[in-house]
C-alpha cells in the first residue's frame, strides 16, 4: 500500500525470477518503504559499495515517501496545499512541481482517467485503512468528492487549487519515481546491474550475470501463477496496476482502490494492466491511467499487457523488431 503509514505489505504483481543461484557478487537487501516491501539486487558489484548505494536509495526512496505522502501526522508541502484556500496560489518544491506537471501532463494524454487530484475521493473510500472499510460511502457522499478535471492552476511559478474537493495524491506516480530516484543513486555508484522492485513496481538496469533478467508477471485471478515472462535488459521499467491489491468485498461485489476520476468508483474495465514505459515515474502513472480505461492514443513510448475484466488479454508488450 503506498504511502499509508499502516504498514500492509502489497502483494507482488511483477516477480523477480533469479534462475541463476546467487552469486558472491550479487547482494540482495529489502526495507519497508512507501508502505510496501522495496527489495533491491546488486548484481557483479563489490559488496561494500553494493551497501552504500542501497542504504542511500533507500534514505532517498524515504524521503521521497515522506515528501509525498498524504497519510500520517508528517508535515509535508502535499499537505499544506490541500488545505490551502482556494484560487490563492502557494509555493511547491520544486520536486513536487515537477512531479505535478508530469502528473498532470498524463492527466491530460489519458483524458483525465488518471487524475493526481483524488485525494479526498481516496480518503473518503478509505482503501489505505487498517483494517480496510467493509462497506463503500454513500453515492452523494462519493458525488460530493468528484474533483472538477481542471482544478489545479499553475500562476507564475506557484500552484493553486480552484475548488475545495481538489487535494493532490500522489499514490498513483510517486512510488515510480522514488523507484527512479533510487536507480539514479545506485548509478551514481558505479553499479551497472541491479533492479529495484518496490512490491512488484520495478525498474531494471544492466543485465543479471550477464544474461538478460527474468521477469514474470502474476496472473490477476490465479495467485502463484505466471501470466507472461519476459527478458529484459538495459534500462527497462516495469509497473502493474491491478484491482486485487487492495479491496474489499461487500454484498458479493468487489471495491478496489483505483476510482474512475468520472464517477468516483472503482474503475471495472480490467484486472490488471502492466505498463513498460522509459521510467518508471511514467510506467506507475500509465498503468493507473490505462487500468481506469484507454485514450484514442496512447504515447508511442508506452507498451502494455492488460487483462480485461472479462479476462481478455492484450499484450503488446514485447518491444516490436
Ligand atoms: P496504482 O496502484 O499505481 O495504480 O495507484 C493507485 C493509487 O493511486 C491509489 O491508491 C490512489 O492513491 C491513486 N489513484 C486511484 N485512482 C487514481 C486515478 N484514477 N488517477 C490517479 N491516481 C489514482
Ligand atoms: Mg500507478
């Protein structure tokens, strides 16, 4: 679960399949961040520098959680902008406007199916508690949170919100990016082979003993079983979003926690979709968006494999020769 302070662990949607046995040189470490279980492996790097890199990746994927966050007591600029007063323009880092514009640029592409101005339709569905609500909110309650699509302004350098129901979330880019922030610094280390996989979300760099790295995507309806395996190498990131992360079920019928920014409930087009994209950043943010549905066109950057709600598979994520 991304940015709850609560602590449940995601379940993995992309598996890490390490056929070779591990190496000496290749060190495996995980931490509890974003809510999630970010497991790293350094591959053919000495192990000393192999520690320092990752225990700096994940100070940084830390502080980028803390950043962002919009659970928990932790003062951030995301906060204070959400309730700030409306139409008067505030100051975000520049990290968080930045992140903004890339979130609002997918906005934009994908027709307002992804939307990073949810958060008070989030809080109201109340995925991220623990224990998880057992029944949805009212109808007028779900209308009365619908954010306006344009409701963020950028004036001269400064942000502001243009109605009360428009609070920013994160939690459908930000792990993507703290995922790239986190490979920046394993690359400033020297370390050419590593992958980071933040609770099956993950970016891979280089190769694994010098063969590509395997990569298995999880069925959405049948746990333990692999939909497709894929061999990757370079700089590939990697991200699914699927409805079996966090639900609940009520009178026989499921509620997950990716709502269609149109009519505030969960989106029920498909299962899961898995988005190869240039970063991750972008990888996390087009497979919340192609999850709620798809544009007319979709960047030529942006592969993916979705699994319809009727169990329909589209895969088109094998880079075409
Ligand atoms: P992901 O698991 O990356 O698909 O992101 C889901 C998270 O993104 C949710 O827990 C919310 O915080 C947020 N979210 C839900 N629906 C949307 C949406 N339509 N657009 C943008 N963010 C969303
Ligand atoms: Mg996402």
């Amino acid at each position: 679960m991304f940015f709850s302070m609560l602590g449940r662990i995601c379940a993995t949607y992309i598996l890490l399949l390490l056929t070779a046995c591990s190496s000496p040189k290749e060190l495996h470490d995980s931490r509890f961040i974003m809510g999630t279980l970010v497991e790293f492996t350094v591959s053919d790097t000495d192990r000393t520098i192999a520690e320092q890199a990752i225990a700096e990746a994940a100070n940084e994927m830390q502080r980028i959680e803390d950043s962002f966050t919009i659970y928990g007591d932790h003062p951030n600029s995301v906060k204070l902008f959400n309730i700030s007063a409306v139409d008067h323009p505030v100051s975000l880092p520049d990290e968080v406007s930045k992140l903004l514009e890339t979130a609002l640029a997918v906005q934009q592409q994908s027709g307002n199916r992804f939307n990073p101005a949810l958060a008070r339709l989030n809080l109201l569905w109340g995925f991220s508690l623990d224990p998880p609500p057992n029944a949805p909110p009212s109808d007028l309650a779900i209308r009365t949170a619908i954010p306006p699509s344009e409701c963020i302004k950028h004036i001269a350098k400064q942000w502001a919100r243009s109605d009360r129901r428009c609070q920013l979330d994160f939690g459908g880019i930000a792990k993507g990016y703290a995922i790239d922030r986190g490979i920046d610094i394993l690359k400033k280390h020297g370390i050419a082979n590593a992958i980071i996989n933040a609770g099956g979300d993950m970016r891979l760099i280089g190769q694994h003993h010098q063969q590509p790295w395997k990569i298995g995507i999880r069925h959405p309806r049948k746990a333990g079983s692999v939909l497709s395996s894929l061999s990757l190498q370079g700089d590939v990131s990697i991200v699914t979003s699927g409805d079996y992360e966090r639900f609940f079920i009520y009178q026989g019928k499921q509620y997950h926690h990716i709502l269609d920014p149109k009519n505030g409930y969960p989106a029920r087009k498909n299962q899961s979709i898995t988005v190869i994209a240039p970063s991750a950043m972008l990888a996390d943010a087009w497979s919340t968006a192609l999850f709620v549905g798809s544009p007319a066109t979709v960047p030529s950057a942006i592969r993916f494999l979705s699994v319809s709600s009727s169990g329909h598979i589209v895969d088109n994520l094998r880079i075409k020769k």
